[in-house]
C-alpha cells in the first residue's frame, strides 16, 4: 500500500498533481473562482466569498486510494457565496478543479453568510464617514476620527430588533484610542451602538442609550505609553540552539519526528488541521487519529446589561480562525531551530493573499520524560522533547494561541492559551453593589471586565490502529469494605462503561471519580491481552451554568457537555451547525446527528471534546492579559506493550559554564 508521504502513482504525475489533502495553492483560489465567475456568474461586486477552502476527499476514498483500492481522489474546492443584493441565504459550491467545471451550485436561503475581515474593515470605514455617527460622536466632545474604532460582532439571531430581522446585520461597539498608537479598548463611547446591514453596509440605526463618559483609566500596555514604567534589566538572555538542526523532517505538508508521522491541513475556518497522525511502532505507522481540528469556538459574556447582552462570539462558525491567523515571528512568538509553514487563504472577492510564517514547527526541551536512582546501578535519566505545531490567531481584542504537542511516549498534548485585552466597560450604576459590579471584575477607574467563558470545540476522528472503536467511560470507586477482601479499607475499583449509542454519548466529567474516556481498538490487542486504546484526559472542561433559554445554549447545545461521541460522517463536522452566524439555534448539529442514535461500538467514531477557560476576570489581567491557559491530552493507554521511550539515549554531558 502507498505511505501517507507518496502523492501519486509516478514521478511525472507527482510534479502535475499535489496530494489530496494538501491545502489550496494560490492558482488554485484563482482556477476554482474564475470557474465559478464563469459558469454561475460569480464575481465582485455582486457577489461575495465567505470562505473558499479545498474540499476534502471523503474518507472511504482517501483510505482506499492510499491502499491500493481506488483512484487517486480529485482536487476539489468547496466555497460558500452569497449575493449581496439578496437579504439573506448563501450558495455552496463544489469545484472540480481537475476537471474544470462546477459540480454542484446549491442555494440554501434560510441561513447567513459568515462575517469576512473585509467586512470588519469596510464597516469600520463607512461609519466613519457617517454623518449620523459624526454628529452623535461631536455631541460627546469627539472629532477625531482617527482615534475611533468601530467594532463590528454579530448577533444572536433572538437579539437583533426586530425590524431589522431576516437581515446580514450586525452591532458596532465604538471605542476611543487617548492617542495614536494607543490602546483602544481602554475606552469605551458608552451607550452608543450603531446596527449595520453587513450586505449594503447602511447604518440602519444608531442607538444611545446613555453616556456614562469617558473615565481616566490607565489602559496602556506599550511601554512607550505607560507612565513612569521602568523595564526590567536583570533578564540575560536565553538562547536555544541546535547545531546539527532539528530532529523533525518537513516534506511539504508532511512532518515526521521521533515515529510520529503525520500531515498539516490549514484552511479559512478550523485553521490548524492534523491530518492521518500515526506512530511508528515495528517498522509500520499504526494509525491513532484520521483528524484532528477544531470544530467551533463558543464565547458568551454573562453580564446582561445593554453593553454585553448581545455579545456572545462564535470565533470559528462566524469569522474563521484561519482567516485571522497571523505571522509569527522567530525568537519571540517561537524559540528555537524552526521551521514555519505559510498559507494562502482566500479574501472575500476570491482573491488568494498569503499570511508568511503562520505555523511555526519546533522542538522543545521538556525537563525529564523518566528517571530512577538505583542504589546499586545508579541513575538513569531521560530527557523529555516534544514536537510543538502552533499558530495565534488575534481575534480583534483578544488573541488565541494554540499548541499540539506531541511526545516521544506517545502522548499528544492541546493547549489554547488566551491573552490579548478584555472587553472593559465603564460599571453602569444599576449593575453594582456600593460601586462593584456584579457581573464582572473592577480592574480600573469605574470600569469592569465582565465575566465571560470561552467553549472551544475540538473534533478528534479516532482511528485508534483502524477504524473500529469503542469508547469507555472508566470511572474509579472505593472498594466497599469486607471483612476478609477489605478490611482496612484501601480498595480501588476501576469500572468501565461501553458507551454504545449516540443518545447515551453526552457525558460530563466527574472529578469524585477521576473519569477518563478510552478510545479502544475493535480489532488489535496488545501483548497482554487488552485491546489497545487512547484516552482522552479532560483537564480543562468548564460547566455552561446556563438558564434552559439560554439563547448561547440553544444556538450552540455542543457546550452542554464537555464529551460527545458520534459516529463517524464526512457530513458532520461543525457542531453547532455549518452556517451559525445571526442563528436563533442550532441547525444540523451535534443535538440534531445524535438523533439517529447510531450504533457506537465497532464503529467509526468521532470523539468531540469541549474545554476552555471560565474567565473570572482579575486586576491582574488588564491592560493586557498574562496567557491564560486550557489544555487536554489524548495518552496511550494499552497502545504500547510497556514504555515506548526505553529506547532514548542519554543526553550527552555538557560543559560547565
């Protein structure tokens, strides 16, 4: 059978041909648009792009080109449009890019496009020359339009008035910069909203609701700006070497380190993409994941005054935290011998543009992976490395920065760090106690951050050495007492729950009994007779704490539980559903698929795990947030006979400085 490396049958079809899950070139972007302007009559500025990815092959096709079975999977593009001119409704399109022409031209016109970059930027542009927005802000002492930012997010669909319903709108909150170059979000013009139709970028209101002033807040964090601060001058440097180079092999999407073999995805809306991640074991890579990605980002603030009650972000289904992926920079974003990759996305009018150095690829020293100090053999000490995949994502105040890790025991690590600059607000009267307020924290002068949660989705496709799975619960439990089997009581029992169909798959964790999840092999068991198995440690899953009419629970039930199992579909990927912007619930999600109850044991699964921070703001987190971590980690489990790093060498010695 081909390896996941090999991209074509011969030498001179590799040089034509690229493999199939290879993202989108620039070319490409271009072919699959001008197709689309020339078959569908698609281009600006009529129309609009609100993503335009590679579709991937489906899975049973991918799986049998690479064994020999079938045909090499065509180069597909898929794109979702929309026509400005159109109150709502968007088109999804499939272009054959091998072949040159539109396979399918669907219109689905109960849903709304994704907001784009472009648009943020073009809505902050038209309201500057508003001549309503001009005289509302003139009124408040304001005329400098080259401090203001206006700050676009969607709504709930149950929040928009609603005169304006059925329509691509969306809220502007108006910030205030004290000088050019500084920090905007210190600042807010309180009270005032203006409502935007996205499609025609018409101010279709502008609401005041009061004004609570301009308070004197010190919200600076560049060091140019913040008075009397004196940087630190005992830091010696710190540097990271590799003379002979790093350990990993990058052959265009496909990496390799210490018998991890796997290959990078990126596109517009789950960014970061893992693609076929095995482990080499014996002279063969044994599969544990076909995908890994995240799904959706769920972040409602819980503050129900006017400044917050609308604002709950969906930084994936609604914007692309792909498309907001930035370059990163060597010796500060990343330490170390690197190697980045860069990616082409598509803009809104189907223009590729390229982001230079947006996933960083390093290795890392971890302290000690395993050691033990024998009396009479000594000591024997192994180092830990790890191979760290990263990209940051700024999504406008707030920045995201996401690491897969993996390690030389078979361990894969996720952590999405948060940092970047809170939503702050001046306290409105009627929401504090004696001055505090009640559904935030008083960082400054007046002014609160609201407390707010962040839901990430991750969507693990478990292939845990093949496609048939069964998923356990494993929960721990005191021994009861007997007088003979546990007499003094120090008993643990283990039990583990087959998890065997999609209406019993939601589950919660359980800290009292230590619960775990295990993704089993059906088919291979390990020398001792289990059969081998991954499992999925959630250190950082956070309860909604929601009212049943929620409206972030109903248009995003995923963040209900902390672990669903579905089971496998190359349909199902976005578990709030593929088109959430401006929904008033979930359509075909998560709460929908479950609904088949389809069987789970022997079967293809999709593992989905929802964690994240539940942010109780601190002073300590303003003017800009210290990173702020959540993580989970999928461990072996049975996968290996006995430790898989008995094989590491023993760092050399090192000179004394």
């Amino acid at each position: 059978p081909r390896s996941p490396s090999q991209r074509c049958v011969s030498a001179t079809m590799a040089a034509l041909q690229r493999y199939p899950l290879d993202p989108l070139t620039a070319d490409e972007i271009r072919r699959a648009s001008s197709l689309l302007s020339k078959h569908n009559a698609v281009s600006s500025p009529n129309w609009r792009f609100a993503s335009l990815d590679l579709l991937e092959p489906k899975k049973a096709a991918m799986k049998a080109w690479l064994h020999d079975h079938g045909p090499r999977p065509a180069r597909e593009a898929f794109a979702v449009v929309w026509r400005r001119a159109e109150v709502q409704g968007v088109y999804e399109a499939v272009v054959d890019l091998d072949a040159g022409v539109v396979r399918s031209f669907i219109h689905l016109p109960n849903v709304q496009a994704n907001f784009t970059l472009d648009e943020y930027h073009e809505c902050d542009e038209a309201l500057r020359k508003n001549e309503l927005v001009l005289e509302a802000l003139a009124k408040r002492g304001i005329t400098d339009m080259s401090l203001v930012l206006l700050d676009v997010w969607p709504y709930g669909r149950a929040l928009i008035p609603k005169q304006y319903r059925g329509r691509r709108v969306g809220f502007c909150d108006v910030w205030l910069r004290k000088s050019k170059g500084s920090n905007p979000y210190a600042h807010l013009v309180s009270g005032m909203r203006p409502i935007v139709d996205m499609n025609t970028m018409e101010l279709l209101e502008l609401q005041d609701d009061h004004d609570l002033g301009m308070l004197p807040v010190m919200g600076e964090y560049d060091p140019n700006l913040v008075p009397g601060l004196v940087q630190r001058t005992d830091i010696k440097p710190l540097l990271i070497t590799q003379p002979e180079g790093p350990s990993f092999t990058l052959d265009g999407y496909h990496l390799r380190w210490q018998n991890w073999n796997m290959r990078l995805g990126f596109n517009a809306r789950e960014a970061l993409i893992l693609h076929q991640v095995g482990f080499e074991d014996k002279g063969r890579v044994r599969p544990v994941a076909h995908r890994l990605s995240f799904a959706e980002m769920v972040v409602p603030y819980r503050d129900p005054s006017y400044e917050h009650e609308a604002r709950t972000a969906y930084d994936i289904g609604e914007w692309g935290l792909g498309n907001m992926a930035e370059s990163l920079t060597n010796g500060c974003d990343c330490l170390g011998s690197i190697r980045y990759l860069d990616v082409t996305l598509a803009d809104a009018l189907g223009e590729p543009f390229e982001t230079k150095n947006c996933v960083c690829i390093h290795e890392e020293d971890n302290a000690v992976l395993w050691k033990h100090v024998d009396y009479q053999a000594g000591a024997e000490v192994r180092r830990m490395r790890r191979l760290t995949i990263s990209f940051h994502s700024t999504v406008a105040n707030y920045e995201y920065l996401v690491y897969w890790r993996f390690y030389q025991d078979g361990s894969i690590e996720c952590e999405v760090r948060a940092t970047g600059i809170m939503v702050t607000t001046p306290i409105p009267p009627d929401q504090a106690i004696s001055g505090k307020p009640i559904h935030g924290t008083r960082v400054d002068n007046g002014t609160h951050a609201p407390f707010h949660q962040h839901f990430i989705v991750a969507r693990l496709d478990m292939d845990v050495d093949g496609e048939e799975n069964t998923v356990y619960e494993t929960s721990s439990f005191p021994q009861p007492y007997h007088p003979v089997d546990n007499r003094y009581g120090v008993g643990l029992l283990a039990h583990a729950e087959v998890i065997a169909s999609e209406r019993d798959s939601a589950r919660d964790v359980d800290w009292a009994s230590q619960r775990t999840w295990k993704i089993c092999s059906s088919d291979v068991k390990n020398a001792h007779g289990d059969p081998t198995a991954y499992k999925l440690i959630a250190t950082s899953a956070i309860p909604p704490m929601m009212l049943p009419n929620c409206i972030s629970l109903k248009r995003a039930p995923v963040i209900a539980h902390p672990v669903w199992i579905t089971q496998f579909s190359d349909n199902e990927r976005y578990p709030a559903g593929p088109h959430p912007t401006l929904s008033a619930k979930e359509v075909n999600g998560i709460s929908h698929w479950i609904k088949a109850d389809r069987d789970l044991v022997d079967s293809d699964i999709v593992l989905w795990h929802v964690f994240g921070l539940h942010h109780i703001p601190r002073a300590e987190d303003w003017p800009v947030m210290p990173s702020d971590p959540a993580s989970f980690w999928l461990k072996p489990f049975g996968f290996f006979d006995r430790n898989p790093a008995l094989d590491l060498p023993p760092e050399p010695p090192r000179s004394k400085l």
